[in-house]
C-alpha cells in the first residue's frame, strides 16, 4: 500500500499485523531503513542512524514499545539521568528500564540511573577478583530475611527481598549465577582485586544471622582467566551432582539384582495476508 501522508524523518512504517515483523524507519533524505531487530522476535528496535540526527530520542519514542533504542552520549535523557558521559562509548536504553553501554574494551554493563558509571568502568581497567556466595533461607531464617530486607515503602511488595543487595564498593558487580536444589541462590561477585576483602565484608555483613557460604576471592587478568575460574566452580559442583547421580544408579543396580528372579525381561515392539500500512 501506498501511504496517503508524507512520512517524516523518524517514523515507523509497519505493514505487518504481528508486532514489527515488517516494519521500517524512515532515515534521512526520505531513505527506508529496516527494523533490525535483534531478539528475532519482531521488536521494534531504533538504530543510532537513526537517533544520531535527534537530541532527545526517547522523548521522540516515548509511547510505543521500542525494545532497544540506541542513544548519542549527549541525548538529553542520557545527560538528565547519567550525567556527561564520553562520545566514544556506544549507548542502548533496553527495555525501558537500563542502559546498555558497551566500551571501547569491548565490555558491556548495563546501569540504572543514579549508578557510577565511571566509577565501574575505571575499576572494570584494573586487576579483577571474583567470588561467589550461596545461600541457604527456609523457614524461621526466610521469613527474618524478607522481614529485615521489606520494602518499607510498599509493605505489599512481596519480591523486595529478591532485589535486596548488599552495598559493595565501586566497581563491584552481583549477578545470579549457577545453583543446585541445595541452596536457595547463588551468586558471582567480581570488581577490583584490591577492594576484593571490602566486597566480602559488606557481603557477610548482608548475611550476618543467615545461613551462608563465601568462596574466596581469586584474581584475574583478563577474561579468558575469569572463564577459566568460572569452569573450575561449575566442575566442582558437576562433581558433587555426578556423586549424586552415581549413587543413584549403584541404588537402582542393587534393586535390579535383588528383583531378578520375579522380573521378567520384555522387549519393547512393536498464511497470506494483505499488507496493511500503519504509522507510528
């Protein structure tokens, strides 16, 4: 179809009737440019050949469900909620909920406004340590923990606790990391080596009168060590399960002999549509 409005730098064209399957922006000179896409998924997604032209791309988006939309350093949102950040980093705001910034080191973090950003990535340049806490929370112990780490703003809020974190210094991160049906979480913390006994500290701190375990830190320079110590943590819990899964099939042997003589052995036998035009 072809559209009876003239389209205007910025606009979305969409022809499909399932999210943006099929959908466009209109560039510069009038030039097409197709939604990129990155999920797969049919979201609507804003490259920076587009925003590079605006100074407030996500005042321009504000209202529809653009799942990335990629931002220069001095848009007015970035500036308003991150501060004056370098030119030369790349900048997504995902979801509208977080930043994604991926640096000239090839690191990516995401941010929540009022984070410090520099802060992290100056730390992310020096030597790295990394460690992991498990807990365990039942019972008496959970219902402490979620009593001590309530929303005390919003009673009702049920998941404040799942948020809860502790304060750790610049540059330290938290993130959910591999668990087992033993404990309740895990998770791996890493940032710089020389603020490592600092980030423990504060993460016994969080846990004090809970039931917990803290691995101990271990330093690394570049990222092929950190895979390397993320591998030898995930092989020691893959022995524990194969412990497990031994014994169970040394159980399951003992059961089979013990039956033998009563069990017998039986082998097993035998769309088109239209195009539509919308605007956005």
């Amino acid at each position: 179809d072809i559209p009876d409005f003239e389209p205007q730098m910025g606009d979305v064209l969409v022809w499909s009737e399932y999210r943006y399957v099929d959908a466009y922006i209109v560039g510069q000179g009038g030039t097409l440019i197709r939604n990129p896409d990155r999920s797969d998924a049919g979201h609507l997604d804003i490259p920076l050949e587009i925003t590079q032209h605006m100074t407030d791309a996500k005042r321009r988006y504000e209202g529809m469900e653009v799942l990335e939309l990629d931002l220069r350093h001095d848009d007015a949102f970035i500036r308003e909620n991150f501060g004056e950040l370098p030119e030369e980093w790349k900048f997504t705001w995902h979801n509208d909920e977080e930043l994604l910034i991926t640096f000239p080191n090839g690191k990516e973090k995401e941010f929540l406004p009022g984070e410090d950003i520099l802060g992290w990535y100056e730390g992310s340049l020096k030597v790295q340590s990394c460690f992991y806490v498990t807990d365990d929370l039942k019972d008496d112990d959970l219902t402490r923990f979620q009593e001590k780490y309530r929303n005390k703003d919003d009673p009702d809020d049920k998941y404040a606790c799942i948020d809860a974190k502790p304060k750790l210094p610049s540059g330290w991160t938290m993130e959910p990391w591999a668990g087992d049906s033993n404990v309740r979480a895990m998770y791996r913390l890493k940032g710089p080596a020389e603020e490592a006994e600092a980030a423990v500290a504060a993460v016994r701190g969080f846990y004090e009168g809970f039931h917990h375990n803290i691995s101990e830190p271990a330093e690394y320079e570049s990222e092929e060590e950190e895979e390397d110590e993320s591998d030898e943590e995930d092989d020691d819990d893959d022995d524990g399960d194969e412990d497990d899964e031994d014994k169970d099939v040394e159980e399951q042997d003992d059961d089979e002999d013990e039956n033998e003589d009563v069990v017998d052995e039986v082998d097993g036998t035998g769309e088109n549509s239209k195009k539509k035009l919308k605007k956005f």
